[in-house]
C-alpha cells in the first residue's frame, strides 16, 4: 500500500527539531535539487544573499540564519561546503 505524504507531514519533523533546540543558525547540506522542500517547510523564508547559484544561498527562517550547501559527498562541492562552515564561524 502506498500513503502519500504532504509536505505538512514532511516538514513537521524538522520544525519540530527548530522548536525543541532553538539554534541561531542551520545548515542545509542537500544541494538545489531540495530547495523546493526547504521553501514548502519554511514559505517564510527571506533570502539574505545568492553567493552562488545552485551552490551556496544564505536566508533566513525568524531570527535563525540559515544555509544551503552542497551535499558532502559531491567533492566538487567541497569549496562551497568549507565555505559555508566559515559562514557559520562568522554567524555564530
């Protein structure tokens, strides 16, 4: 039997994670392909900056400083993960 899951039922799991550890800053490291879900969970998302297209985009959830990066197993993303750890020393 197949159940379809809407996106309310997907997102509760990582909302549910922001309410209970309140952090001041999250990466996403699930490269673009998965944006459009970053977008669905969190519609009031503010776009900070577009520092790469499809490599690194920093917004905003509320007050929590949020990053998108490649996935670490892609090795030419690298570049944009290290980059995005240095972003979060300057964050935090």
């Amino acid at each position: 039997e197949i159940i379809e899951v809407t996106g309310v039922q997907t997102c509760a799991l990582p909302i549910s994670q922001i309410d209970i550890l309140k952090p001041s800053v999250i990466v996403f490291t699930t490269g673009p392909d998965r944006d459009k879900y970053i977008k669905e969970c969190f519609p009031e998302y503010e776009t900070v900056e577009i520092i790469e297209p499809r490599r690194l985009w920093h917004f905003k959830v509320g007050d929590i400083n949020c990053i998108r990066t490649s996935h670490p197993r892609w090795v030419a993303g690298t570049e944009h993960l290290d980059r995005a750890i240095q972003m979060v020393q300057g964050i935090a």
